[in-house]
C-alpha cells in the first residue's frame, strides 16, 4: 500500500481526529446513550489511522476514478460532410 496523502495532510489529519475524539470523549461521558456521539468518536478514530498511515482509501477511489475518465477524453475532430 503506497502513501497517497502529503506529509502535512496526514498531520491535519491526525491533530484534527485528536481533537474531534476528545471533544466526543468528553461530550460522550456526559451523555453516554447519544449514539451521534459514538459515531463521531468512529469518525475520529478513522481521520487518526488515515493519518498514521498516510493512506486515504477514499482519494485512491477518487485518484482512480479520475484515472478512468481521463483514458476515455475523445479528441475532438470536426466532421465534413461534403
């Protein structure tokens, strides 16, 4: 699996999961039944590994998609019908 995310976007990752966790931590002590909170700590948790790994499977999909549609870009020829 090759790194497909820059050095400082794997930082941002990392501190902005860090903090999206402690403030679901937080919040979710308070309220332990809010499953919103349970699913934000899971989103975290997933910005955290993304960003330790520097792998984003959501940009290898897209990378590849626009991979796709570039192999399929017709040149434009003009058509005479005389």
């Amino acid at each position: 699996m090759r790194p497909n995310i820059g050095l400082l976007n794997a930082m941002l990752r990392i501190m902005f999961g860090f903090t999206l966790l402690s403030l679901t931590t937080a919040r979710l002590t308070r309220r332990p039944w809010r499953r919103s909170y349970w699913m934000m700590a899971m989103i975290a948790s997933m910005k955290i590994a993304s960003g330790i790994v520097r792998y984003c499977p959501f940009t290898a999909m897209m990378d590849a998609r626009v991979d796709d549609e570039e192999e399929f870009d017709f040149e434009e020829t003009t058509f005479n019908p005389s």
